[in-house]
C-alpha cells in the first residue's frame, strides 16, 4: 500500500504492484474493484482535462496473441477513469 485518493464517486488505490479504481461505498471484498492496472502490463499513462473533467488514460501492453508474450508497444485496450 502507497497511497490512497477519493475521487468524486470511485477511490484510487496506489500499490507497488498496481493501481486499482473501486466503487464508492461500504464494500469490503475484491468486489469493489472495477478495474486493476499492474505496472508490469501498463506501457503509458496520459492524464487529460476535458469540460472541466480530469481524465486518466492508461494505455496497457498489446499482447501477442499467437505466444501469450507482453509486447512493449501500446494495444487497443485504453482504459479511462
């Protein structure tokens, strides 16, 4: 555990292994957990402001299908919170 952030209706968790967006509220389980970014699949994080919202864009690992192996470039999967 590093650090922790609320945020309007979800809370960051920062770990040394991953960040993890939960759900506001009084959850007590992984169930709270609606999406987890370990470092080692992430490749670039890009935080933009748009309307007065503050996104965070975080481009993971493309992954080659045929091997299974983490590639370094970027993939189609952009999550933003």
């Amino acid at each position: 555990f590093i650090a922790v952030e609320n945020i309007d209706s979800c809370c960051v968790l920062i770990s040394s292994k991953a960040v993890y967006f939960l759900k506001s509220g009084d959850y007590i389980d992984r169930e709270a957990i609606f999406l987890e970014v370990k470092y080692d699949d992430l490749y670039h994080c890009l935080v933009s402001k748009d309307h007065g919202n503050v996104y965070i864009q975080l481009t993971k690992k493309a992954v080659n299908t045929s091997s299974g192996v983490a590639m370094p470039g970027p993939s189609q999967q952009k999550p933003m919170v």
